[in-house]
C-alpha cells in the first residue's frame, strides 16, 4: 500500500510550520497514519546538516549550499520518507525539492537543470503527489513573527527574497502538482483551501 506525499512550500514566514501542524491535527482526528516532517532535517544527519546550511555565523559558497541541501535530503528520503509511504502513510513534509529550485535557482541563480538533476538523484525520483505553495507578498516578512531569531537564509536582504517569491510562483505555474495559496488570508481559511486539495488524495 502506498502513502500520500504532500508538500508544503513558500517563502519564509508564509506559514507553512502552522498549516503543517493543523494538517496533521486534521489527519490525526481521522485516525489516519501519518508523518510530519521537514527539511532540511527529519534525520540524525539531516538535522546536523540543517545546522550547518543555517548558521549565520558561517559563509556558505551557493554550490556547497546546493549540496548540503541535496545530501540531507538524500538521507531524509532514504530513512524517512519511503519508509513512510511503504507503510502508507502520509507524509507531510515541510519543503522538498521545489524549495531548491526557489532559493539555489532562481534566488542564487544556479543552474536549474543541475539542480533538477541533483534533485532527481537525492530523491531516486521520488515526486510529491501535492505540493502546496503558500504564496506571500515580500513585504509580509517583516511584520510577521518578529520575535524570532533569523537563520541565515532568513537574514538575506530583501531582492533574495523577492527572486525567492518570484521562483515559487514561476514554479507553481509550469509544474504538475503544484498549487498556489494565497498566505495572506486568515489562517483557518487557509487551512480550508489546503483541506481542499488534500481530501480528495485521502479518499
């Protein structure tokens, strides 16, 4: 039996951590088996590599960012997520390969057919049946969550953001199974439009 793979995307501060918990909510309430995990992370190593990749302490040539971001979630795919889905799970996963695409390709303007590749072999071709992208506006990062402590791709200035912004939505156009969401709405009608999109994968 195969799991469902779905993928939340966006910029940061979109709120993909928040609809990624009410999603898991929503499939535990259904008692559905599911995992809900991230990247860079969702390992022992995978984590220890997110660690590094975020530290702002540290300046990171944009190829060795790639591929630290493509070891980790060779590692992640392996251990977790097709563990996960031959189990038939679901999977929810905070980022994936479209993320690369966003922030290696169009914001560090590398390659895209490298990272495509790259991409292709980290996974083994593994494809999300769902990847949502939490679309906002630049301007939205500096008034939400202010409080926190900024990584060090959250501390890039303003024109990486919007190159970010900018991918997502290029990406949500040309790729198959890919929507985009508007993040600037509420929170619970969000969560609505995600549930959309997702129950029909869950039936």
């Amino acid at each position: 039996m195969k799991g469902v793979f779905i993928v939340l995307e966006g910029p940061d501060k979109s709120g993909k951590s928040t609809q990624a918990h009410l999603l898991a909510r929503h499939l535990r309430a259904k008692g559905l088996p599911f995992l809900h995990t991230r990247e860079p992370g969702g390992t022992s190593f995978a984590e220890a590599v997110r660690r590094v990749v975020l530290n702002r302490r540290l300046r990171v040539d944009p190829l060795a960012e790639l591929l630290l971001y493509e070891a980790a979630r060779a590692q992640h795919t392996s251990e977790k997520l097709r563990p996960a889905l031959a189990e038939g799970k679901t999977v929810i996963s905070e980022r994936y390969t479209l993320a690369t695409l966003a922030y290696q390709g169009y914001a560090r303007k590398l390659s895209l057919p490298l990272i495509r590749r790259l991409n292709r072999i980290a996974t083994g071709g593994l494809k999300p049946d769902l990847t949502i992208v939490l679309d906002i506006p630049e301007k939205e990062f500096g008034t939400r969550d202010m409080g926190r402590k900024l990584d060090r791709l959250e501390s890039e200035p303003s024109d990486f953001r919007r190159r970010v912004r900018d991918g997502y939505r290029s990406l949500a156009r040309r790729e198959p199974g890919v929507v985009l969401v508007n993040g600037r709405l509420g929170v619970e009608e969000v969560r609505r439009r995600i549930l959309r999109k997702v129950e029909p994968l869950l039936r």
